[in-house]
C-alpha cells in the first residue's frame, strides 16, 4: 500500500514536471517506467530514497521533454539565413507533433515535427545519442564548428571561432562520430526523382542532440501523399580519412506515414501568355501562383526562343570554358522615387528552383514562393541576371494580371 501511495506520488511529480510540454500519454508513461528503473525493479524502496528519486527523475524528465518538445522547430529554420522571409507565427497551429520514435541503438530518433499543405511537406527530427560522447554531424568534417553549433548565424560576418569540426574532435570529449543523413525513399509507393528543398541542422553541444529538418516540395497539389524516408547513423572508422564509413553499423530510423491536407485551395493563372521577350530570347509560357495557407506556391515555364540572343545574355566563361548562368524569374516592388527592386518576400518554403522539362527544346520551369500577404492581383515579374549585384536591377520586367 505505501509502495503504491509512493508510486501515485511519483507519478504526480512527473506529471507535474510535464505539464505545459508537449508529450504523448505513451511518453509519459515511458518517462514513469524509465523513473522507476524499468519494470524489472525488484529493490523494496525506502520513502527517502523515493523521494531523492522523484527530485532526480522531475529534474531528468523535464531536460529530456524540453529536449524533445521545445527544440527548434519548422518556423525556426524557416526564418534562419533568411532576410526576405514571412514566417507567420499561426504556421504552427496545424503542425504535427511526435510522429514516430526509433531506437536506433546507440541513438534515438525522434519525428517531432511535420507540416504538409499539399505542395510541400516539412520535418524536422531530434537525432539523441544515449552518450554523450558520441559526435553527430552532416556534412565534411572541414566546416564549420560554429555553423554546426549555432542555427542563426551571418556567413557575411564570421565568428570568432573559427574552428572545424575536425578541429573540435582533436580537442577531446568526443569517442565516435556519426554522420546524419537523411533520404525520401518513396511517395504514394513511388521513387521519388524530384530535387529536395532546403536542409539544414543544429547540433546542441551541451546536450549532443543534433536537430535535422528537411522540406519535400511538389510540382502539385495533391490533398493526401504516402510519404516513406528515413534518417541513417553512419559511423566513421577514422574520422581523419574522409567517406572511412562503416556501412555494416549503420542505424537506420524509418518513418511512412500519410499526410493530408486541405484539398481546397485556389489556383491564379496569368491570362496574357505566352509574353515573348525577344531582347532575352526567351518567352514566358506559364505564370501560376496556388493560394495555400500559410503560403503562396508559384510555378513560372518559359521558353528559348533565340538561341544565340539567350546565350548572349547569359552565358559567361568560368573555369576556363563557358558556362550558362539561367536567368532568375521573380517577382518584385518597385519604388517609384529610386526605381528601385525589391524582391518579394518569400514563404515558409525555401524553395526556388530550375527544372529542365525538354533541354532539347529550351523549356524550362522555376519554382518558388512568397508569403502569403503577397496575394495581389497583379505582379511585376522581373528576370535577373545576378541577383546579388547592388543595386539591383532587372533584365527585363514585365506585368502580369492573375485571375482564378
């Protein structure tokens, strides 16, 4: 009876401890177990030492639930690096939480976080090494430390610490490293052939927790995706010779879950296509924006038309041989005192990307978004050589009027 009122006591505490942290009734009850020392106890516990026991439990649980809960999230990410962001703090009223799990054995993986509006699917999963010893990394073991360590951070202005991962290794604490590595194996059952949009980590060098994100973006929309991937541990033999993987101790942490979303969302169309621009040697087929949430998703197809005018504009020599520098569509603001451009804002996605369709031909189609204030019913589209020359300003722009 007083180990049973104790236990009540216990559970308390742990819920109490929990409280206002988002966790399943099937966390809790593991945090409980883990508490007690798995159900294979067998000690008689005193009343003192169940008490020091809930003091170190509730201390323990709440690390590990704010590890779990209150990592960064989608938002985080999707504002990080990024000056021309909307990130709309109601984003994170529809996201899913703690999907899946894995023990992977020397690590557990947990799905804590995905969004999906129909176009674009985000995760983000907590990768949590059993010790703390254990190095957890992406990349080449020559970049940055601090790039690895710190989320929000200016390439522009380099830190003050300028050491490599490689680096930090020598300077001790660390027995084994692992690179994370994640992968989409398939979508409603089939290989999935399409680019990934941006990734990005964070490892919390305090704790070891290395936090992943990755988004999934689509040519369509579609209200319901079977999405199967997973995440991989991969040991390095020798950390001091580059891709010394230990393919026969991966651990691998595998997710299929069904996503849905809203299956009405609106569609614009540019009515005045295709707008040829002859000065560029291109023509502009295609201008769709689909309305989403949080978002707005843009489709833009265009076409060669001039060969050697297209070439001529965009075409220079690097590495000794010519390459060709495609042009940038994207929408803009112009200020009518300083004609200058501003690049709209973007979504939540950070996706922009180029597509071949036909090289054959010279079709092409660009993806991208905006933020979802950016719902207009004209646009000033602008094709860019550079976008990175100040000031900043277009090849070409032209106007465009969406309708349903």
């Amino acid at each position: 009876m007083k180990n049973e009122v104790l236990a009540q006591a216990l559970q308390h505490s742990i819920n109490t401890a929990l409280s206002g942290l988002r966790t399943s009734s099937r966390q809790r009850d593991q945090f409980y177990e883990n508490a007690l020392g798995g159900y294979k106890v067998k000690r008689k516990l005193t009343y003192g030492f169940m008490m020091a026991l809930i003091i170190l439990s509730m201390l323990a649980i709440t690390t590990v639930a704010f590890a779990l809960t209150h990592g960064f999230g989608i938002l985080d990410f999707a504002a990080s690096h990024r000056q021309n962001a909307e990130v709309p703090e109601a984003a994170a009223d529809d996201f899913l939480h703690d999907l899946k799990t894995v023990d992977c054995g020397h690590a557990t993986v947990v799905f804590r976080e995905a969004a999906y509006d129909g176009m674009t699917c985000h995760l983000v999963y907590d990768v949590i090494p059993k010790e703390k010893d254990m190095l957890l990394f992406d990349g080449i073991t020559d970049e940055s430390w601090y790039a690895l360590t710190h989320l929000n951070w200016d390439p522009a202005n380099p830190p003050a610490d300028s050491r490599t991962i490689l680096e930090r290794w020598q300077e001790g604490g660390y027995a084994s490293a692992w690179e994370v590595d994640f992968d989409l194996s398939s979508v409603d059952g089939a290989d999935y052939y399409d680019v990934y949009g941006s990734m990005g980590s964070v490892l919390d060098e305090e704790t070891g927790i290395y936090t992943g994100t990755m988004e999934i973006p689509f040519d369509s929309f579609k209200a319901e995706r079977v999405l199967s991937l997973y995440v991989q541990l991969l040991p390095l033999r020798d950390i001091f010779e580059e891709f010394s993987y230990d393919y026969d101790r991966a651990e691998i942490a595998s997710l299929e879950y069904t996503f849905r979303a809203n299956d009405t969302v609106k569609e614009l169309r540019a009515g005045s296509v295709p707008i040829p621009l002859p000065s560029l040697g291109i023509s502009i087929d295609e201008i769709t924006v689909t309305v989403l949430p949080q978002e707005l998703r843009y489709r833009i197809a265009y076409a060669v038309t001039d060969s050697a005018v297209f070439h001529a504009a965009f075409d220079f020599v690097g590495d000794g041989r010519v390459l060709t520098e495609f042009p940038y569509l994207r929408f803009v603001s112009r200020d009518p005192e300083s004609d200058a451009y501003t690049i709209l804002p973007e979504g939540i996605t950070h996706e922009f990307s180029q597509h071949t369709i036909n090289e054959e031909k010279g079709l092409y189609v660009q993806r991208g978004t905006l933020g979802r204030s950016e719902l207009l019913d004209n646009y000033t589209l602008a094709v860019f050589k550079n976008l990175h020359a100040q000031p900043s300003q277009p090849l070409e722009t032209i106007t465009v009027e969406m309708h349903p």
